[in-house]
C-alpha cells in the first residue's frame, strides 16, 4: 500500500492538492486511511508583523499536508478495497460501510488536528442527511465543545479591535471562557454600568486561515471530481465559503439577531440577546448575557418543572388563536419556532443544535408558559426565497396528505425531479405510497422495499440529488435534521413535528406578506382563510387516520377469525379421524 500511495502523491499534487479536502470534500469522497499526525495540546500565538505572515504560511503548509495526507489515503481506500466487489453484492455494501467508517475516523482526526474550519465542514457534513450514517455518527462528536484559545490571545482581539485596554472597557472581564465553538470563544463580563453581557472574540489570523483553507477545498474538491467522476461536490465548497464568509462578520450577526427579535416582538416566550453596538465589530460581539440551560438537558429541564414532552394536538386550537395545549411543553415551542421561520417569517436560523438554543425557566403565570426559549448564535442565517417559501408551504401540505401530484409538479419545480417520490421519506418516514398513520413510520414491507432501492444508489445519485436542490431548499433540509435529532432527545413523537409544520405551513400559504402570521398583522381575512384550510386538512387527516386504523381492526379480526376456523376445523377432522 504504501509503494502504491507514493505512486498517487505526485498525481495529486498536480492536481493542485495544495490543501485540505476539509470535512464537507472529503465526505463528498464520502471519505478518504489515519495520518501520523496528532492534535497539540494549544495553538501559539502568532507575532506581529512579516513574522506573523511567515508563521501563518507556515502553519496554512501542515494544515494544507494534513488534508491532502487524509484526502490521499482516503482516496487509495476507497479505490482498491471496493475494487474486487460486484457493486450488487452483499459483500460489496458491507466493505464499503467498513471503508466508509474508516474514512469518517480519519476525517474527523484531520478535523481536530486543523481545528477551525475544518471543524465548522465537519460540524456541518455530519447534520447532513444525504451522506452516509457513518460519517453522521462519527463526526457528531465534533458538536461538542471545542478547546479555547488562551486568555491573552483573546485580550488582544479585543484591544486591537477598540483600541483601548480591557480594564478600559468592561469593569469586570473573566478570564475563563462559558463557551467555546469551532471559530470563536464567548466570555462573560460586566460594563461600567454594572450590566452583565456576553463577549464573543473571534479567534486571531482566522480570516488568513480562511483564505488558505478554502482554497484547499476547491482544488480538492476539483481532484475529487477528476479522480471521481461521480462525485460532483464542488457547489458545496462555495455555499461554505459564503456560510462562513458571513459567520466571520459579528456585525452582520448582530443585524441577524436584531431581524429574528423584530420577528418574534409578539412571542414573549421567544428571546433574543440584545446587541451592545458600541462594544460590537467585525471580530467582537457583546450582547446581553442570557441565563439558561441546554435545551437537551432533561433532568435540569424536569428539576425546573418543565415538561420536555408534547401533549395532545387538537384543532381548535388553532382557531383559538392559541398555540398548541400544554403551556409548559418544550419540544412544541422548539418546532412552532422553527417552523414560524420557516414557513412564515422565511428568516432561517441555520445552525440550531442544542448548544444554541437554551430554556431559561420562568415562574408560572396564569395562560403563560412557564420557561423562555433563549435563541443564541446568529451568524448562519438565509433569507428564503419568497418564490420557494410558497412552494414549500405547498410541498408540505402534499407530503401530509400523500398528494403524489401535487408533490411530482413541486418535487420538479424544487429541482427533486425523480428523485421526488422519497421527500415524503426524508421530511415525514413515510413512502409516498404508504398506508401507515402519519408519524407511524413504515411498515416492515415499506422498510425493506427502501432498503433495496436505496442500497443500489451510487454517490453519483447523491450528488445529482443535492446538486439539483436549491441552496434555500438545503437550508430547511439541514435545519430540519438538526431540530428532528433535539426533539428526538426530548422524547417527542415524529407526530408532533409533522402536524405542527402542517398547521404552520396553511398560515404560510394564506398571509398577505411574509412576517409573523398573526391576525394583528395579517389581518383577519387571511386569518380566516388560514383557520379554515387547517381545519379542513386536518379532517382529511382524520379520515385517512380512521381509515388505517379501521384497516388495522380489520386485517386484526380477520387473522382471528381465520385461526378460530382453522382451530375448528382441526378438532372436526380429528373426531372424525376418531369415528
């Protein structure tokens, strides 16, 4: 192997392998065996100056060798140890499940070796839903807190940011990071007027890093696709760079924050931090500090006497003017939420794992709920598309009624093509042609019918699939994977999820403008409209419930009755035999 690897190391340096095939590349290889590298215990700070450039070129070369040593090794991997398989055999998809696991174990060691960026792709390739379960399962543990940069490097973002002295600034600034993520740290602090806040200091030489790295991933992501013709991952190298490129711009999170308050004005139980401007740059970003807990944190949530759970969704409800029964019910306010951005406000918060969204309890009062959804974060947002958000709110309808019509003519308008007859599996676990309940999930024949057709796709198919997609339509796609995993720890049912986005997407399709659906903004005619084009989807569903679960009693009384005749007939051909 190792003859053969020295063979390919030129061939991938013309290419242009200068760098890093970074998590979002090398997953798009769907992966590639482990470098001899290890991750250093802390960062140095760069100096200032022609030695800080030489430094950064420096450091940009091992990354850069990192990636290619991983993109390299990868690559020779999935080549020869598929090699000798027919591609319809068993044997064939349990190699390439063990190569994919490989693969992903290598990446996310190259991930945590390079930090930063490449801990952003992979943070971002494992919420993806369309790459294999095995770099999902083992790049998760990159969603968890990243190593902090020291004090003193953190003091000097600050003070080259403002130009003053961090006892200048705040009159009390602790030293040890609350948090820390892939590209910035958050402290707290107090001003001079003895408010407390959050700080969030971007990470030095970021932006030359960036500039390194992403050109690392395109000229990987070009070897990919000549070494894989299959493998046409390129557009995602480019949503990531516009992704990160606003995530390192604080004051346009800042505007974001302020855009997502102003939607939610009317949602007392929905919090936003306030940005402090005159503390906020490009690099620093200082808010009000808000207090709460995890959101996946169960047991904090039932000593505070939240109920994590849903209770049951009734209609009338909606009509109410209220939200859903149970005031107090955390995984309902997370989905409302969402879907409110989603189908109403078209304003999406892009990066909702559990880290971002906190519950802040609050004491109980009459008709209100009894915590505070706290949203932090707001650096990844996308604007939706008004022609796509109405086409959503439509899809959504027909993936609830299984309206194979109405979902061909949007799965083609939404660039799915053929490949619509699987969003019903994707967005609700249901076939398109399934006679189970809503949230039931499939039955074990639809189970194995999928398994055989999905077995049989080639990343040629995947990339087809994601390439054809709008990027607004990977957006929702990606927020609705993330959110499904927190309601999944949160004990909720499939259910609630897709009722909820029902009734959210009929508010969607029947306000007068995009914004916060309520009657005080809509209006009572598009209010109206919307009350009764639940209502009447709702029955709908009802109906079809009814009748799966008459078709269950059914087929349940007929397997009785035949055993009762068999049994019957049994005992009479024994006493005749007798006779």
């Amino acid at each position: 192997m190792t003859r053969r690897l020295h063979q390919w190391m030129p061939k991938l340096w013309k290419v242009g392998a200068i760098a890093s095939g970074t998590a979002v590349i090398s997953t798009a290889v769907v992966a590639l065996p482990s470098p001899p590298f290890t991750v250093s215990a802390s960062l140095p700070e760069l100096p200032d100056g022609a030695i800080a450039n030489l430094e950064a070129a420096r450091q940009g070369l091992l990354r850069s060798s990192r990636a290619i040593y991983t993109f390299a090794v990868n690559s020779y991997d999935y080549k020869y140890s598929l090699k000798d398989y027919d591609d319809k055999s068993e044997e064939y998809f349990q190699a390439r499940s063990e190569v994919h696991k490989r693969a992903a174990e290598r990446l996310l060691k190259l991930c945590q070796a390079n930090r930063g960026f490449y801990v952003k792709a992979g943070q971002f390739v494992g919420s993806m839903k369309n790459v294999p379960q095995e770099f999902v399962t083992v790049l998760s543990v990159l969603q968890d807190k990243a190593q902090p940069w020291p004090y003193h490097a953190i003091q000097k973002v600050i003070e080259g940011e403002f130009g003053q002295s961090i006892g200048d600034i705040f009159a009390e600034f602790d030293e040890e990071p609350i948090a820390a993520a892939s590209l910035a740290q958050v402290h707290r602090a107090q001003l001079k007027g003895g408010e407390e806040v959050a700080v969030k200091v971007q990470y030095p030489h970021l932006q030359q890093q960036f500039e390194i790295d992403i050109r690392t991933m395109y000229t990987l992501s070009k070897a990919i696709s000549m070494l894989f013709p299959d493998y046409q991952f390129e557009w995602i190298v480019v949503e990531f760079e516009k992704g990160v490129s606003r995530e390192l711009d604080f004051k346009q999170e800042g505007k974001n924050a302020e855009q997502t308050s102003k939607n939610f004005a009317s949602k007392d139980h929905v919090k936003i931090p306030e940005i402090k401007w005159d503390l906020t740059s490009r690099r620093v970003l200082t808010m009000e500090f808000m207090h709460g807990f995890k959101i996946t944190d169960t047991e904090r949530l039932k000593k505070a006497g939240i109920d994590p759970l849903q209770t049951s969704l009734l209609p009338e409800t909606f009509a109410a003017g209220n939200d859903f029964h149970g005031l107090d019910k955390v995984a309902e306010v997370l989905v409302e939420v969402f879907a409110e951005m989603v189908f109403c406000h078209g304003y999406v918060h892009g990066d909702p794992h559990p880290g971002n969204i906190f519950v802040h309890p609050r004491d109980q009062v009459k008709g209100k709920r009894n915590f505070d959804l706290v949203l932090l974060d707001h650096g990844l947002y996308r604007e939706l598309d008004e022609g796509f958000r109405n086409d959503f709110c439509r899809l959504w309808k027909a993936l609830i009624l299984l309206d194979s019509n109405e979902m061909e003519e949007l799965g083609d308008r939404l660039g799915a093509g053929h490949f619509y007859k699987y969003l019903p599996i994707i967005f609700t676990g249901r076939p398109l042609n399934s006679k189970s309940g809503l949230g039931r999930g499939m039955s074990l024949s639809e189970r194995n019918q999928l398994k055989e057709e999905v077995r049989h796709f080639t990343m040629g198919d995947v990339s087809q699939f994601m390439e054809g997609l709008p990027r607004d339509f990977l957006t929702v796609l990606r927020t609705d994977g993330l959110l499904r995993s927190i309601t999944s720890k949160l004990g909720a049912t499939p259910r609630m999820r897709l009722i909820i986005n029902a009734k959210y997407a009929v508010l969607g399709l029947a306000q007068q403008h995009r914004g916060d659906p309520g009657r005080g903004t809509q209006g009572w005619k598009a209010h109206t409209k919307a009350v009764y084009d639940y209502a009447n989807l709702r029955l709908r569903l009802e109906m079809f419930e009814l009748s799966y679960k008459f078709g269950l009693l059914y087929g349940s009384l007929l397997k009785q009755l035949r055993s009762i005749v068999n049994r019957t007939v049994g005992r009479f051909l024994k006493i005749e035999a007798r006779t």
